[in-house]
C-alpha cells in the first residue's frame, strides 16, 4: 500500500496580512514565512517524526504500525515550501527533494501599476545551493530562474494537476512508499479535485480565493493507493498544533 501526505505549507508572510485578494498590498511574490510559520512547522517536523503520532491505520488494511514512516519528502521551489519541509526532512531524517511541478497556482507573480499580473523569475540554482544546500534540485534547474514564465492562469494551472495527480496515482499503486508533499492551499484544493473526481464547482471560485476545501497552515491529509484504488483516510488534520498556532 503507497500513502501520500499532502501537507500545507507554514504560515507566510502573506498568509499573515491576506485580505482575499490574490495581489493584495504588501504582497510578496515569493515570501519567507513567519515566526508563527517557524514555530508551526517544528512542531509538525516533531509530529511526523514521532514513533506513535499514526494510529489511523486504513480500515481494511491490517497493519501494526501506529507511525507516519515517510519515506520521502518532496516540496515545491517557493520558499515557504522549502522552508517548511526543512523541519520535516531534518526531523525524520531524509533527504529534502524539490519537486518543480507543485507549486502554488500561477507561479511566480506580481501586479504592476495597472493591477495586471505578470509572472517573475524566481530563485536560480546558485541561489538555492547557497541558501539551502541540503535541497535537491531537478537537473534542469539553471541559473535564468526556475520559474520564468508567464502568470500561470486557471486553465494552465488545472492541467498541470491532470498530469501531478496522474503521475503521482502512478507512482504510488502498487507501491510501499510513504510520501509527503509539502504544497500550497489552491494546489491541495485542486489536487483533491482531480483525484476524486469533484468538480470546480462555480459557485465556489468566483471570489479571490475561495474552494471546494480548506486546508490550514502545516495541516496533514491522508490519502491511501491499494488494491488499485485511492481513498481518502483524512484531510486537513492540525491535531499538532496548540490553539495559538492555528492559523489560514
């Protein structure tokens, strides 16, 4: 049986003064994340870690394990992904590997004068071997940028979870690995989607960022591939967090 932990990022700094818009003021294109964001993201590191944080075995599934065991842990190129599988990586001891194709809906952006959005750069690859040595990059990761593209826009970015969710479903049927995905909030929405069928229903999207599902910072969905099939054993749980941390 593969399982799959899709796991949200920590609290960013634009977390912290969202106001619904998808360019608000004070709005970072790629932002750290904040001391809250730190202090949640330990603990989760510590939570993963922890020999007997999984009772939630799957029902039809016998097994004595009362662990997460992750085998794998994957973030995307934006920095508060990164900075956030950091404490899991170093608390389970495995390897930090970036995964170019989870990150967050519509790239690298920013709004210019006119309240356009126009996509940026991002981080090269000198850039992440100074700042984060441990990650490892994708081969073709150069030095124009990792992002560099245009604003992704809503039809490129439901495609592009066609093809994470198909490769993912791929990989873990059949399979005994145990993988975590630190991603983004409209990635989990829409990779919960895709997976099971669910419609963007459109009374559900026509604000700035509203959906189907809602994820809090550091929260942990469960979903299980076995048998040919794929069940959703939890989404969203913060049972790691005191009250103070909780946080969108």
């Amino acid at each position: 049986m593969g399982r799959l932990y899709l796991v949200r990022h920590a609290q960013s700094a634009n977390n912290a003064i969202w106001d619904g818009s998808d360019h608000h003021p004070g709005r970072h294109p790629d932002p750290e994340i904040t001391e809250i964001g730190h202090r949640q993201a330990h603990t989760l590191g510590q939570h993963l870690a922890h020999p007997h944080a999984e009772p939630r075995q799957h029902p039809f599934v016998a097994a004595d394990e009362v662990r997460f065991g992750l085998t794998h842990v994957y973030c995307s190129l934006m920095t508060r992904s990164i900075l956030t599988a950091e404490y899991i990586a170093e608390a389970c001891g495995l390897a930090l590997e970036a995964h170019p194709e989870i990150f967050e809906k519509h790239g690298i952006y920013e709004a210019d004068a006119e309240g356009s959005l126009r996509g940026l750069p991002g981080p090269g690859r000198e850039y992440f071997a100074q700042r984060f040595p441990k990650l490892r990059l994708p081969r073709n990761i150069n030095g124009e940028g990792w992002w560099n593209r245009p604003f992704e826009e809503e039809s490129a970015f439901v495609e592009r979870m066609r093809k994470v969710v198909a490769e993912t479903r791929q990989r873990l049927a059949g399979s005994d690995e145990c993988i975590a995905l630190v991603v983004h909030g409209d990635f989990l929405d829409q990779f919960v989607n895709e997976l099971m069928g669910v419609d963007r229903h459109r009374h559900n999207y026509q604000n700035h960022w509203v959906a189907n599902w809602a994820f809090h910072n550091t929260s942990i969905s469960r979903i299980d591939f076995v048998d040919g099939a794929h069940n959703v054993v939890y989404l969203n749980r913060i049972d790691h967090l005191p009250n103070e941390l909780v946080t969108w």
